[in-house]
C-alpha cells in the first residue's frame, strides 16, 4: 500500500539546490526533503572546494533522481546569477 497521493505521484515536484559549502547540511536537508517520486538538481558554486564539489556528485550518485549540474555558476546574492544557477538546473 502507498502513502502517496495520486496528486503527489502524478505532480512530482523539482527542487533546486544550489550550493557551495557544509555537504553534511545539504545532505540533511536532502534527507529532509527527499521523496522518490520527485526530482533533485544539484547546483554547486563555482567558489566551492573540489572536495566539496566530489562530496556532492557522491550524494548524487546515490539517488536515480537526483542531478548534479555539469554547468557551474559563480553566484552572487542579490544578482542575476542567482536565477542563473536555478535556470541551468532547469535545462538540465
């Protein structure tokens, strides 16, 4: 027997998360937020260490609907790169 609503299997939802540091965090909230049926994209700053960047793609390869974004965007708040780093995610 499911728990999901017929709304919640057929309206998955998309979330966005951009990101540049804390991977133990992001890996809270993903665990927070994560449900199968809806879909994940990982936006890592371009600031953020390579390490940090690895942890990410490690957290992404776990799950078949989460995606870590092949385009990196150098965001800062209060500018067009914000929305920047969301629409890459969209287009992925």
């Amino acid at each position: 027997m499911s728990s999901l609503t017929d709304e919640e299997q057929n309206f998955p939802i998309a979330y966005s998360l951009v990101v540049y540091k804390d991977s133990e965090m992001v890996e809270r909230l993903l665990r927070a937020v994560y449900r199968p049926q809806n879909y994940y994209c990982i936006h890592v700053d371009l600031k953020a260490t390579e390490s940090f960047h690895k942890a990410m793609a490690a957290i992404a390869q776990c799950f078949p609907n989460v995606l870590l974004s092949n385009k990196r965007v150098d965001v800062k708040w209060g500018t067009f790169t914000v929305l920047e780093s969301e629409l890459v995610c969209m287009k992925e």
